[in-house]
C-alpha cells in the first residue's frame, strides 16, 4: 500500500529563511509526487510535481528513489508563502486517486 | 470556466439525517473525488470514479454513498449522519490519462464543512 508521512505538522521560519517541507513516502512501483497548497480561505491546488521538474514561487523539489523523499524547498521564505502543503502520491502512470500526507502548516514570521 | 463547484458551503445536521453534498465541473474531466479532510489527518479518499456510471470505493467509503450520472456532477450521499462524519469535505477532478502531461493534476473544488451533532 502506499503511504506518505509529512512529519512536521508545523513550521515556523522567519522571513527570508530557507525553508525545507520533508515529504517521505513508501511505494514499490514508480510513483508520481505532487505538492499542492492550500492558503488561507482558498481551495487546494497543485504546486508543483516531480515530472516537471520547474520552480513554482520559488519553491522546488526534487524526487530522491533512493530516500523516497520529496522535500519541497525554497531558498528564502515570503509572508504569502504561509499555508498548508500537502504532499500526495500517484501509483504508476494512470489516474490513479491520490495518496495524501497529514499536511504541514508553514508559517513565515515578519 | 467555473471548474469545481461545490454545494452547499456549510451545513449542519442532526444525527440520523440525511443529506447530499453537490459537486459539478465544467471541465468535461473523466475522473472525480470526494474526499474528507479531518484536522491534522490530511486528506482521505471516500470514493472516486472514473467516468459516468462508474464508481468505486475509496479508504473510507463507510456512511456514503456516490452516484455519477453524467460526466459533470458526482453528488455524494449520507444517508444516516453521524458525529464521526463532521468534516470538510473536497470534490476534485482530474484530466484524461491520455492528456500529455496533465495526468494526475487534481483539480478541487472549494469545499463543503459539514457538522453533525
């Protein structure tokens, strides 16, 4: 079975700081990893995702298979960055549902 | 377009009613979710289906029922509320598995917070 586990349910960095939400996840196939985010009164939406490989808000992450991790990374934390990230799994290449972790609230302190 | 929309915003019900949380896209995506978001628990899958007439369970189907009538509306259905299914509750919706590079992008609507008591 697929699952993925956000170990942090909240972190809080100062502005400007670098920020690293942790994303580890257990699959024996060849998942496909998502980033979505919620901020404050708005509905989820996709961040970003490991086949693209591009840099959302400043925000990257790269898919390590060796770790199963998928840190989602940001060399300098803004304001309206502070939200709820939610990493989530896909299995193999079809439309599969996805697979949520618990989420983490990142908070950026002025 | 509207993408996900999703009726009503908030409700509260009594133990033992029932009630049908509404969830259309305009999208004309194959695949759609519902799921529920408990606090500090993420988000799980209730059910899910992968075109009209087609439906299948998810993690925790239990107390629901769906139906998918047509490509754009997938209602699900509590027929019997309970205390343990005060949540909110996410319809999403996502590209055709042939859609280069789209596949698996899930598309959520805004949200239902539903309370039982």
């Amino acid at each position: 079975a697929q699952r993925v586990t956000q170990p942090e349910k909240l972190l809080s960095v100062f502005k400007g700081a670098p920020v690293e939400l942790k994303c580890n996840y257990s699959y024996s196939g060849s998942p496909e990893l998502f980033w979505y985010v919620q901020y404050s009164r708005q509905r989820l939406q996709l961040l970003l995702r490991h086949i693209s490989r591009e840099s959302i808000k400043g925000f990257t992450a790269d898919l390590n298979k060796g770790e199963t991790s998928f840190h989602l990374k940001k060399p300098f934390a803004q304001e309206e960055d502070s939200a709820m990230y939610y990493c989530a799994l896909s299995a193999d290449s079809g439309n599969t549902p996805l697979v949520f972790g618990k989420g983490t609230r990142l908070s950026v302190i002025a | 377009n509207a993408g996900v929309t999703q009726t009503p915003k908030f409700r509260i019900l009594k133990i033992g009613q029932s009630m049908t949380l509404q969830c259309t896209q305009d999208m004309n995506h194959n695949y759609m979710y519902w799921y529920r978001q408990d606090p500090g628990m993420g988000l799980k899958l209730i059910y899910y289906s992968v075109g009209a007439g087609i439906t299948d369970k998810g993690e925790v189907p239990n107390g629901y029922n769906v139906s998918r009538s047509t490509t754009e509306d997938f209602p699900l259905r509590l027929e019997l509320a309970a205390p343990s299914q005060t949540s909110v509750y996410f319809c999403a919706s996502s590209y055709p598995t042939q859609t280069s590079g789209k596949k698996n992008e899930q598309f959520f609507g805004p949200g239902t917070r539903l309370t039982v008591l």
